[in-house]
C-alpha cells in the first residue's frame, strides 16, 4: 500500500528569494492603436467592439515568427498603453513590420492590400514626420513570483503570470532534452489561452496494421491557485498527443481540428530559434462550402512573410496529413487527431512510471526558482463505504448479484411508491430489443416476464413483492429519424429548432398513451450522434427528450449496436441503471466515517446549468438544479427544488419540471451567457467588468441560494458544491474571495456560514475542469516505486482544510502490466503505445465551512466538540462510492443533481404553441 501521494505542481521557493527577469516590452502606443484600430473598423463595417483590435492571429504570428518573443500581454487590443509583447530580445524593427503589414492585409479582402502595404513601408521609414511609427522596447524587471495574499489567506498571482509564466517556463524546459530508456525527445513551445505546452518533436512512430500511426509527449504548463495556500502554484500535466494520419470523414464534417506548423523562421537570428509550433485550426466553412484556416490562425499570413518556401493548403493537408507531418522540405505539419475522424491505433494516456519521469525530469530544470509541493499523506483508512464485497471466503458465486438485485428492487419499490412503473421501448435492430428485455429482470432478480403479443407490439409483466412493471416493445419508426430542422434563412436558429420539436412532440403524442397514475420511462434506439453531423440540429435525442416529458414521462436513450464498439449487454445494463436513478431509485450506501457525523444528516447539492445560444436547444438559459438526499426517509429520500413553487418535490418529479423551460423567441439571438468576465477567469482572480445582464443573473443565483439555505435548516445539512461549475454566479466561491467558516454574497461583507445553518458544513469540491486546475498525481514509496492509490490525503498540518480525493480503477478496466513503457517501446512490449492508460483524476475538497472552534465560539457553542475537517472530506470521498457504479467523479448528491441538467432543455417560445397550450389547459 503506498502512503504517499505527489502531484505534478510546483511553488515558488521562499529559500530562493526575488524572482526578477530582465525583460523586454513592448506597448503598442496610442498612435499606432489608433491607426490599427481605424483600418480593422474600415475592414469591418460592423464590428462588435469597435475599440477592441482582433489581436489573436496577429499574436500567434509574433510568437511564431519573431525570434524571442515569450508571450502576449492581456487586453492589449483595448488599450495601447498596456503591455503587448513580452521578449527574451527586442524583436528587429525589419520583422516587427513585416508582421504588422501582414497582418494588417489579413483584414482586407484579397484584392485590396494597398493600405496594408502603405502601413508596412511607413514604419520601416524611420521618418522623425511620420504619425505613425514602431513603439519602442522597454526593459524591464519581471517579478515572475509577484502575488498578493488575500483576506483568507490564499495567494494570488499577478494577472500577467498566467499566461507569460507558462511560456517562461516551456521555453526553459524546451532548451533541455528528455533522456530515457536510451531514447531522447526534444520538445516544442506551443502556446494555449491557458497556459503553454511543450510537444515532443518529431513524433514518435507506431506500426500497427502495415500503417504508420504517429504520437508524441505533450506535457501541460498552467497557473493555478489553491485556497489558504500561501503561494500560488504551477500544474504540469502529461499525456498522449495523437497525430492524425488518415481523415476519416467528409470535408463538411470537419468542424475544427487543431493544425501545428513547423517551419524555420525567416529571420535567422535570436534566440528560441526552432523552439515553437504555430497553432492554426483546420474547419470546414459553411460560407465559402470548402476548407480553410478558421479562428484567427496565422497560417495564412505565412506566405506573405516568406516567399521562398511552400506551405500546406487546407485541402492538401486534409488529403495527406501523413505527407505533411513527415515534411515537405523544411516546413511541417501535424493535424492532432480526436476520435470524431476515426480510429486510432495509439491509446491514450500514460503511465505512472513515465508521468513520474517525466515529473522528475521538469522537477530538475526548474530548480532552483521554483520547488515542489510537499507529498500528501493519508488522513483516513476509510476508503469506502458499507459497500457490497466483490470477493471473500465462503462466498458462492451469484451471491452478490442477488444482494445488489434485492438492493435495486427494494429502492425502486420505494421511489415507486405503490405506483405501477409504464415502460415503453422503441427499437430500430431487434438485438437491441432483445438485451433490453433480457437484461431487466437479471437487474431486478425477477422471474422472466409474460409477454403478450399484441397488434401495436409486444408487452411483458412483472408483479409482485411490491411492483408492478409493464414493459411494451415497439418499432421506433419515425420517432428515431432526423429532425427536419428547415434551414430557411433570415430566422432565429432557436426558432427553428422549436418547430422541429414541436412537429416530434406531435409524432410523440400520438403514440403515448395516458399513464393514468403510473411512472413512466421511455427507452429508445437511436443512432450515433456522428450519423446526424452532416445535417446540423437534426440529432433527435433532445427533442425525445422534451417532446416525452411534455407527457410525463422519462426518458433515455441507447445507441443502434453500429455506431458503438461497447458490448450490447453492457449498454443495456447502463441504460436500466440510468432509468432507475431518473427514478430516484437510488441511495448512498452507509458511510464509515465515525461518530463526528450526525446520524440524520441530509445531503445538499447545487449545480449551474449554462447554455449559450450553441447549447442543445439553441436557447441560451442559466438555471440552478438543486437536489436534496435524506438517506432512510422513505420515497422521498431523493427531492429537487421546484423555485416556482418554492417546494421540494420527488427528483423525477424534477427532471419533468426542468424539461418545461420555454424562453422568448428573441433569445435565440446574440445571447452573452456564458461570456463577459470570469468565463476564462483563473479561479483565484477576481471578477472583471460584468455587463448587466450577468451582474442580474449573479443577484438571482444567489437569492436562490440564500432561499435554498433557509429551507435546509431543520436538520444537520452537509452542502456540496463544485467551484468551477459555480463561482461564475456565486464569485464568493472564487479561491482569493474564500475564507474559512464564512460564506459571501454579492457586494455584502462575508458572514459566519452558520447564520444560514446552525448545523450547516459546506464543502467545494473541484476537479481538473478541463484547465488543469487540479493537479495530477501518483503515488509513491520509499523504495522508488509509483503506481495509484484510493483514499484521502492532505498536509501534515492539522488546520488544514484542502484535501485530495482519489478513487481506486474500475473493475471493468484492463490491468496493465507495471512499468508499461509507451514513449520508449521495449523489445518486450512492442505493442504498448497501443494501450489505454487510465489514470484516475484527482478530485479537490475544500472543507470551507465546518463546525470549527472558532466557529462554534462565534456561534455561542463553545462547550461543544469540534468538527475534524478531514472526516467530512472522508464523507465526501466516501459518497463516490456505490455498489452499482464504478466509483463516481463527484460526491452523489452533486453527481445527481448534475445530471439533472440533461433536462433543462429550453425551447423558443412560438405564438401557435402558447396557443395550443392555452387551449389544452382550457
């Protein structure tokens, strides 16, 4: 058993003292600001922030081509004061210009590049007469560990460090090389919004199947704060970069795959020559219907700048990407691959002795500026609940599968209540009918069910101990079909949509009979969604969704046996376990946490669901699910808030609820959820400028939960949160903002969380969440050896309160042999590159509010004893667990209400459907 766990972060060294690099910057000035300001809103007659340059391509051509530029300073396009370039060197005034002209012709149509040219020639003038001219660099000293501590205790790092610290440190690392195994990489910069990566280059090559499939090391750089952490911290992460080398898909299927460019630059001199990849992106346009460069890359430029060498077309690129990524001449090119273009034949993922190498590897070339974070070590043996055993001695075979079907049939006679359960399957390939039918009552331990064939399909009963299932089997027909999504211009794409479900709730509503009292679950045969790509919105999952809601009825969905690799048996198992949980036939196993915990303590869970006008339904919407668990209160253990009516209700109850959002028609249009400040925010920065509508919609999130507070005070209420799901609405939960025992709202001073819970704890969980956030992980022993380990860890300090959840692999995973090797091949393991390493992710909990000394002294309960913040991350740790699932990426309560947000589908109001409902309610 390893008990030591150590992530992949670094911090600055207190023992190294200042950390200051000479460096040149460069403000663009408000003369040529205004210049490129002039020519972009003449180039554009309709922009959208008409003071804001479209900077991106031009600073991925900087990065790409001028010798020594490390990275680009933020909101440089609004203000031509701040800072714009940050340089090793100052870049030559005779590539500075070149750019900027190139950039420049990039903003007017083809035939018109005389502006551009003008521009250009104009400031490589020199002329002391000429308005405008190239600004000069700056030398200045970079504190690279310049941070403020907040109130709580959690340092922040200057809001330039996120995105230039990064790119200091690929650099420094691109210069070394990776030994190992008698293999060397040598790394590439490539630069991200969030951060950097370094790419090892050229990849390495697989042989499988007389094809050549290509793969590299990629390792992660980003800035990431962790609450009442004294020193901000740096996440590296390492994984698999696949390269594509066959395009298994139309042209117009090619949404937007990632491009990087390796050419030598045009200028031969300065420093980190050969160390950067330009990012470009590849996609189809549906405007000019045929590929091309897509979202500001600077691909296009490249010829403008140097004439001497040929560069890849889209089309050519996309006919033979492995052409490209071996080079053509000294320029190349790799396409990363994503399983939307077809197979391939390397796994993803690495394994712990490659991550730890790799760790070591950046461990030594960071030194002696910045150190690692201390190991944490287990603070619990308790990895798990009361959960079922899978193996012991004397136990006979089937035992446990006849524990987990009485388990299952017991919770779902609870949440049933004495209703009779209405089930309707709608097949397409009588496979998947089959293991549907077969696969329930195994699931249930159930006798086998009478079916009675009748003339609309065929039925099967099940009565007894309690329940009382009907099952009916039916062809999907034209329920399963395309949506005919009209592709009219000149409308609201929102109320297009609406119209193709409302024409499939009619479809519905002819084949759905009254449930008359009953449950109702309706399971259907779809296709992949992959089939539906050609046509945009035609995908029927959502209008199903909503159409069989409209009739009180659950629904869920299988894929057609030929658009998955997975076993048919297994989907079917999947699909009955996601309809007993839509039922709310499910509950979190006994916890073995100890004493500390109240015997009735209830389970709160917030989740925020957010849809931009690009969401399901094409209507943008923000809305807060929030579910409540009482283990062993009866059928209503499992409830959601209803906010309309200000009630808890059954969590099927719920999902119907959430499915009956209708929004205006005219929010179909430009729509700012899910932008304006904070939605690429660090977690730890502060909120920026917030326009009107999101400082509303922050006010009305949180009355909602201050109402949701109040109505969980009655008992002991543990309240689960995830961060990075939230703080966008609640910014009081954003790392700098939090301190420990308080909660913040709005504008007002934080208060003591027990104002709002004389038992209340609230506990944050967050995971990687896509940026890094979290960091990653492997354990460890004093013999040298790594691998995964389950169980909650922290800090020897005992006041700690941030605390790491890890969860052992599923059953269901393969086990690979120890010390795999994927980037260094072995004459014994040929074939590891085509592995799938799994790695478990590491899940953060930050008791943020607990029953504290302090806590209980401000609250006039001194005599009481303390809460020990490690047993409530246990509880939380604990609650991943469950005998039917493997163990869960979140607490349940938050994993339930998260999927709960598959129902909040708003649809475009239309005129004639208010008509038709008013009538129906008449």
């Amino acid at each position: 058993m390893y008990h030591h766990l150590r992530v992949t972060a670094y911090e600055p060294d207190p023992l190294h003292g200042p950390w200051r690099e000479e460096m040149n910057v460069l403000r663009l000035g408000e003369d040529l600001h205004a210049e490129l300001t002039g020519m972009h809103a003449e180039a554009d007659k309709n922009p959208a922030r008409p003071h804001r340059l479209p900077v991106r391509r031009l600073n991925s051509l900087l990065q790409a081509m001028a010798p020594g530029v490390i990275a680009t300073g933020r909101n440089a396009g609004t203000d031509g004061r701040l800072p714009w370039l940050y340089a090793r060197e100052a870049v030559p005034p005779d590539v500075l210009a070149p750019v900027l002209g190139a950039w420049a012709a990039g903003l007017h149509p083809e035939d018109d590049d005389t502006e551009s040219a003008d521009l250009e020639e104009r400031l490589r003038s020199g002329d002391p007469a000429e308005t405008v001219r190239l600004p000069h660099w700056e030398s200045e000293p970079v504190d690279l560990a310049e941070s403020l501590v907040s109130t709580g205790g959690t340092a922040e790092p200057a809001a330039r460090l996120y995105s230039l610290l990064p790119e200091w440190i690929a650099f420094r690392l691109a210069a070394r090389t990776f030994r190992t195994g008698g293999t060397t990489l040598h790394f590439r910069v490539e630069s991200s919004n969030d951060g950097a990566r370094l790419v090892s280059w050229p990849p390495q090559r697989y042989e499988r199947r007389r094809q050549t499939w290509y793969y590299s090391a990629c390792l992660t750089i980003t800035v990431h704060t962790v609450p009442f952490a004294p020193r901000f911290r740096v996440h590296v992460s390492t994984q698999v970069r696949r390269w594509a080398t066959r395009l298994d898909v139309r042209p117009h299927q090619l949404g937007g795959a990632t491009v990087l460019l390796d050419a030598p630059l045009p200028w031969p001199e300065g420093p980190d020559r050969g160390h950067r990849l330009m990012v470009n992106t590849l996609g189809y346009d549906r405007r000019s219907k045929e590929l091309a460069w897509r979202r500001h890359s600077p691909a296009p430029l490249m010829p403008e700048l140097d004439i001497v060498r040929a560069y890849p077309g889209p089309d050519a690129l996309f006919s033979d990407p492995e052409r490209w990524i071996n080079g053509a001449g000294d320029v190349a090119a790799g396409i990363v691959y994503h399983p939307s273009i077809g197979p391939h034949e390397v796994g993803p993922g690495l394994m712990p002795r490659e991550r730890a190498d790799l760790d070591a590897w950046v461990e030594e070339g960071l030194r002696p500026l910045l150190t690692r974070v201390p190991d944490l070590t287990r603070v619990s043996r308790s990895n798990t609940p009361s959960l079922l055993p899978r193996t012991g001695a004397g136990r006979a075979p089937g035992v446990r599968d006849a524990q987990l079907a009485l388990q299952r049939r017991a919770a779902l006679t609870r949440a049933l209540n004495g209703r009779p359960l209405e089930i309707d399957v709608f097949w397409q390939s009588p496979e998947t009918r089959a293991a549907l039918i077969a696969e329930l009552p195994g699931l249930m331990g159930l006798p086998a069910g009478q079916n009675v064939p009748s003339a609309e399909g065929e039925t099967w009963q099940w009565r007894g101990e309690g329940l009382d299932i009907r099952l009916r089997a039916r062809p999907a027909g034209p329920l399963a079909e395309a949506l005919p999504v009209t592709r009219a211009r000149g409308r609201l794409r929102a109320v297009r949509m609406a119209e193709a479900i409302e024409g499939r709730s009619r479809l519905v509503a002819d084949q759905a009979d009254p449930l008359l009292g009953a449950a109702g679950v309706v399971i259907t045969e779809i296709a992949g969604k992959e089939r539906f790509a050609a046509v945009p919105d035609s995908d029927p999952k959502h209008a199903l969704r909503v159409a069989w809601a409209r009739q009180g009825r659950l629904s869920q969905f299988v894929n057609s046996p030929e658009d998955t690799d997975s076993a048919l048996e297994h989907r079917a198992r999947w699909t009955w376990l996601d309809a007993f949980r839509q039922l709310g036939a499910i509950s979190p196993p006994a916890h073995r946490v100890g004493a500390g915990i109240p015997g009735d303590l209830q389970y709160a869970a917030l989740w925020l669901v957010r849809h931009t006008k690009k969401g399901p339904t094409r209507c943008p919407v923000h809305r807060l699910v929030a579910v409540r668990v009482r283990p062993g209160d009866g059928p209503g253990a499992i409830e959601g808030w209803d906010a309309e009516r200000a009630e808890w209700v059954p969590y099927p109850k719920l999902l119907l609820l959430l499915s009956q959002a209708r929004e205006p028609a005219a929010s179909g249009g430009r729509d700012t959820a899910g932008t304006g400040a904070g939605k690429h925010a660090p977690a730890g920065s502060r909120p920026g400028a917030r326009t009107g509508v999101e400082q509303d919609r922050q006010r009305e999130t949180e009355r909602q939960i201050r109402a949701l507070l109040f109505q969980l005070r009655d008992r002991p209420t543990l309240l689960l949160a995830d961060a990075g799901n939230l703080r966008q609405c609640w910014p009081g939960l954003r790392n700098g903002e939090l301190d420990r025992d308080t909660l913040g709202f709005g504008a007002e001073p934080t208060q003591r969380h027990t104002l709002y819970g004389h038992d209340l704890r609230v506990l944050l969980v967050r995971d990687a969440n896509a940026r890094g956030e979290v960091a990653e992980w492997y354990a460890h022993d004093t013999k040298g050896e790594v691998g995964f380990a389950e169980g909650v860890w922290g800090t020897a300090d005992t006041e700690g309160r941030v605390f790491a959840s890890t969860a052992s692999k599923p059953h269901t995973v393969a086990k690979l042999p120890k010390g795999l090797m994927k980037l260094v091949p072995t004459p014994q393991g040929r074939t590891a590159p085509g592995k799938t390493a799994w790695n478990p992710g590491q899940l953060e909990i930050t008791v943020l509010g607990c029953l504290s000394e302090k806590a209980l002294a401000d609250s006039g309960r001194a005599g009481d004893p303390p809460d020990r913040p490690a047993e409530w991350a246990t509880l939380a740790h604990q609650l991943r667990y469950h005998d039917d699932y493997p163990p869960l990426a979140r607490p349940l309560p938050l994993h339930l209400a998260r999927l709960a947000g598959e129902y909040v589908l708003p649809v475009a109001e239309l005129q004639e459907r208010g008509a038709a409902h008013a009538a129906d309610a008449a």
